[in-house]
C-alpha cells in the first residue's frame, strides 16, 4: 500500500528529515510512504508552483491512502493545502486517514487568536461572523470525511510538547493502514 504523507510538515526547517522518518514508520509497518518533497522540483524555474502541484497531485494518485497532518497550521486550522489534498483523496474515494497534535475543539482554538463571544445561541468572532461549535477538532467537512471514506481523525490523549516532530499520533495513522492491508 502506498500512502500520500500530507501536510505542512513540508514547511518546516528539517522537513526532509521528517519525511525519511515518516517513510521509515511506514516501511517498517509494509507500506510505502509518498512524501511531497520526494518530487524533484527546480525552485528556480518560472513554473515552480504548478510542478509542485502536479508532482504532487501525481503522488496522490499513485497512492492507495492518505494520511494528512492536520495540525493547526499559522491558525485555528488545519494548512489549507493539506486539507485540498484530504479532499482530492476523498473526492477519488481512496483510503483517507488524518490525525491533529492538538486536540483542542476548533472553537476553543479560534478563542486563541480572536475574542469569540456566545450571541443569540450561536458563538460569534470579532467580526460577528459565526464560528462553527460542533465540539469537533476542525471544520466538519474534514472530520466527516475522514469518518466516511476511512478513519476517524487520531488525536493525542496529551498535546505533545513538540507538535510539529511528535510522530507517535501519525504511527498511529500507519498501524491502522497496516492492519487495514492486512484485513484485505
């Protein structure tokens, strides 16, 4: 089984590091693991961006899987392409897992970054916009996706010290892949 690695682990100073660790969890479970910056993109050339993404796009329709790191990224979110790449594995009904290093309900996350205020029954952002409060980790669409067309999101029992190199969460993700594999 091959498994897209997505997230914004990509963005981080060691990110290639990273992603030889996540391929290794995944060999040593028998699965392959596809991590975007196994694609060999000149960042100089004009079109960088689009080869980036059709690299990218490429791997994901290779892989069997996906599992995305949804962790909040520079918000109260998950990375905004991480969650497009969440969709298109969903979108072509293959194998979608996910998992957050934290925990915390969107609501109390968007708490964080912006006064958030309870209005008429519903709760509001500073610029009186409602802020979804289903007590889920993140916006509806992706946790339902992840229950319909593979896993429940994984989330730690305690937000690791380290969110963004904590990997137990994701071996997690790969033990639930493996045995899926197995089960077939």
């Amino acid at each position: 089984m091959k498994i897209y690695l997505a997230g914004p682990d990509v963005f981080l100073p060691d990110a290639v590091e990273i992603g030889r660790q996540k391929a290794a969890i995944c060999a040593a479970h028998g699965l392959t693991g596809l991590y975007p910056l196994d694609n060999a993109i000149d960042l100089a050339t004009p079109d960088a961006s689009r080869q980036i993404f059709a690299g990218n796009e490429a791997m994901m329709d290779d892989a069997d899987a996906i599992i995305a790191n949804l962790t909040p990224f520079r918000g109260a979110g998950a990375d905004p392409g991480t969650v497009y790449e969440l969709g298109y594995m969903a979108g072509r009904r293959k194998f979608c897992m996910a998992y957050s290093n934290d925990g915390t309900t969107y609501a109390d996350r968007v708490g964080r970054f912006m006064h958030v205020a309870s209005e008429d029954g519903r709760l509001v952002d500073a610029q009186g916009l409602t802020v979804e409060d289903f007590g889920l980790v993140d916006n509806l669409m992706m946790i339902h996706a992840l229950e319909l067309h593979g896993c429940p999101l994984v989330t730690p029992a305690k937000q690791p010290v380290d969110v963004w190199h904590d990997l137990a969460t994701f071996e997690t993700c790969v033990r639930m892949a493996a045995a899926r594999l197995i089960a077939r």
